[in-house]
C-alpha cells in the first residue's frame, strides 16, 4: 500500500508541474488545461488509500 501511496503522490506532483506549464502560458494542450483535475484524482486517490490503511491499522489495535 506504502508504494501505490507514494506512486499517486508522484504522478499528482508531476501533473501539478504539467499544470504549471499551462499557467505559464507555454502551452495550451489538452493535457495541460486538466492537468490540475487529473493531478487532483491521483491525490484524492492518494488520501483515500491513507484513509484506507489508517482504519485497518485502528481496527487491528481495537482488537
């Protein structure tokens, strides 16, 4: 799980620069104009897997 967590941190980072590249005015492509939404998928996606193993591990210690 720890790497799919980091793997979506990377990728929405790296859409979030890709985003940068469109403010910046150097382009104005399809990928660039929703960079911002796709980057914010892979950190939602992110915080849910967070959300998901942080349950896990507080059902275990209720036990």
């Amino acid at each position: 799980m720890k790497k799919f967590e980091k793997l979506f941190f990377i990728i929405g980072f790296c859409f979030m620069l890709l985003y940068g590249v469109y403010i910046g005015g150097y382009s104005s492509a399809f990928v660039f104009k929703y960079a911002l939404v796709i980057g914010m998928v892979f950190f939602t996606l992110e915080l849910i897997i967070i959300l998901f193993t942080y349950w896990l591990d507080y059902k275990k210690s209720v036990k």
